[in-house]
C-alpha cells in the first residue's frame, strides 16, 4: 500500500530538519579531519574546509614531536590493569558483604559509602604523602591503586554486593550440596557434563535445559543427558514425569473439575519434552530402560532418599533444584505413606499391616533403604 503524499511530505520535512540539526555536531568533526591534512600556515590562514594541499606526511610527522605511540600504549595498559584489579578486588569484598555475616560488615559498608562524601581535592595531598612514603613517585602504580582502591573502587564493590544479594541463595546452597568450596561455586563439570562442555544444572531454566541435555547425549554415545524417575517414567511414572514441567509452565494435570494437559501451558511443556525424546534423544525414550546409579544417564529426578547411597558411586554426582519455567518454580515434594480409609472394607486388616510395617523391628530393617519412620500414624492423636 502506497502512503499518502502527506505522509511522504511530511517525513521529508522531518528528514530536512534533522540533517540541519546535525549539522552543528558533525561540522567540528569534519573540520578537525580536515585540519589534520592541512600544514600550519593553511591552518592560521584564511579558513577553508578541503585543504588547497593535502599533506598525508602529518601523520607521520606528528610521531616525532610526541611519543604518541607511547602515551597511547601507557593509558592502554594502565586502564586495563586498573579494570582487572577493580573487578577482581570488588567481586571478593562485595561477595564478603552480601554473603558471609561478621560483626560490624553492615558498618563496614556504611563507612564505605561515606567516604564517597569526601571531595576528591580533600584528598590530594594525603594521597601524595601516601605514595611517596611507598616509594612509588615517579611510577604508574599511582595511576593503577588510587582508581582501585579510590572512589571507583568504592562505587564497583557496592554494585558487585547489590548484584550478590540479587542472586537466589538456593543456587549457592545447591552448590554447597555438591561439596563446593565459596570459590568453587562459579565452575564445575560432571564426567559426562566435562565431555560435553555443559554446564551444570542446565541454569535452573526448563528454556536452557535443553541445550546441555543434549550436549551430554552426544558426548556420551549410548548414554542419556536426562532420563524420568526410575530411568523410564511412561507408565505408572508418568505423572512424576509431567507434572513438575508442566506447573513450570503455568499449567496443571487437573484443575477446577477438568483435565489441564489440553491447556496451552501444559501442550508447551509436553511439546519440549517430546522434542527432547524424540528429536534430540537426550532423554531415554519408550522401551528403553536408563539407569543413572550406574552413570548411564548424566540427570534424573528422584526422592531424596535415593541419594543416600550416592557416596559409594564410582562417578562424581550433586544435587540441584528442579529447573523452573515461565510461571516461576514448581518444587515437588513426596513422601511415601500408607493409608487405612475409615470407610474401607477391610479397614482392620489394613490396620494390621500398616501396624506391622512401621513396628519398631521392621522400621530398624527398612531404615537401611529408606529413611526410617518418625512415628507411626496409629499412635498419633490423629488416629485416636
């Protein structure tokens, strides 16, 4: 569809004023090039745009009056040398300050932010006494400690805390699970993460889950990057293997008297899922059975208590959240139970076993697979 003349009138309006907006921002550029061209009498002279004689040697020229190449190198490696060390030096204090609690680390921080209050004229002179007692007059090491451990420094460590306070503490307690040290947080690989070049945890993200799953698959020939509970989860599992996904997503199984897997959310969820089984294959597909106790699988999802065990593995392992989605987290929490319903036909019966199996022999017994019960549910005042 064509635009009416009027638009067209009216955006070559618009154009024209701008360029002569422009012009009083772009003119000192071009003159300054075209001064760089001219010689000194040209530029005292009578003032012209394009020089009458276009003298490239200045460029060269201008190499033997100045070491520029010098000055140019020094501010290089000064400003590089001073970032380095600003980062490094504020990541570690605001890290201490946002994470690790002392006494007098909020009044630490406090005093920090006051000394931006002070004028840096204030401190001219203290700063002077201060390197010539180092004997670093005459060097670049001022030009390197005073931005690092001056007001810049000040400013780069109270971001870096603010970033360190935004983070979920969760991830650095995951990380704390797996045995990492408050450095070790930042980088560390799996056997079948390592060959891949994944990271770990896949970022906590159902949308970066399936980048690293599928990495760990090709890595690792005849191996899964993921597989359900119990290494298959299509049958009695399935439910286990649908329904943390599909609440990440903002969906549910069944919700309000009906069934949610034809909701947007859930067919989101399942469809990523499926693309991962079936076109990626990073996760252990119909018919066949996965076993990540015994590293054929570099991820599953599983109780708790199946970590127990763990230690003894001959692979290195850890712990990690459940990867949220677009509607938040969907942390699932389970715990095996047997029920009597009141209202069962063999409720006796029923009693009967639910009291044999948590006696105090036969919970000694389960205790060496599974945690053992805290207390049977018939001596509770709930069953009295």
């Amino acid at each position: 569809m064509t635009p009416p003349r009027t638009e067209i009138l009216y955006r070559i309006c618009w154009t024209m004023a701008l360029l002569l907006l422009a012009v009083p921002f772009v003119f000192p550029f071009l003159w300054m090039i075209s001064g760089g061209f001219k010689s000194t009498t040209e530029i005292f002279g009578a003032p012209t745009l394009i020089p009458r004689v276009w003298r490239f040697e200045n460029f060269a020229e201008v190499f033997t009056y100045q070491p520029f190449a010098r000055q140019y190198f020094n501010s290089l490696y000064i400003a590089a040398t001073a970032t380095v060390l600003t980062l490094f030096i504020a990541s570690l204090a605001g890290y201490a300050l946002a994470r690790i609690r002392f006494a007098g680390a909020g009044l630490l921080m406090l005093f920090l932010v006051m000394a931006l209050m002070v004028p840096e004229e204030v401190t001219i002179i203290p700063n002077f006494f201060l390197i010539r007692a180092m004997g670093l007059i005459d060097t670049h090491w001022p030009l390197i400690l005073l931005p690092v451990f001056g007001p810049q420094g000040v400013v780069a460590t109270f971001l870096m805390r603010q970033f360190f306070l935004a983070l979920p503490r969760e991830l650095e307690e995951a990380g704390k699970m797996d045995g990492l040290s408050r450095f070790g947080g930042l980088v560390e690989d799996r056997p079948a993460h390592g060959a891949a070049g994944a990271r770990r945890g896949c970022d906590h993200h159902l949308s970066a889950f399936v980048e690293p799953a599928k990495k760990v698959t090709e890595a690792n020939p005849g191996k899964w990057g993921f597989e359900f509970k119990d290494g298959e989860g299509y049958a009695s599992r399935m439910t286990h293997a649908l329904l943390p996904p599909v609440r990440a997503y903002g969906g549910d199984l069944w919700a309000n008297g009906q069934c949610g897997l034809d909701k947007p959310e859930a067919v989101a969820a399942i469809k990523q899922l499926h693309d991962m089984v079936f076109k990626d294959k990073s996760i252990v597909p119909p018919g066949e059975q996965g076993d990540y106790f015994s590293g054929n699988s570099a991820m599953t999802v599983n109780q708790i208590s199946r970590a127990s065990k763990m230690p003894e593995a001959g692979f290195k392992w850890g712990i990690a959240p459940l990867p949220s989605g677009p509607a938040g987290e969907a942390p699932v929490i389970g715990q095996a139970a047997l029920t009597v319903f009141a209202s069962g036909k063999n409720k006796e019966l029923a009693a009967q076993l639910v009291a044999d199996m948590t006696s105090k022999d036969n919970v000694a017994v389960m205790a060496q697979f599974f945690p053992p019960a805290r207390k049977s549910v018939l001596e509770s005042d709930a069953a009295t």
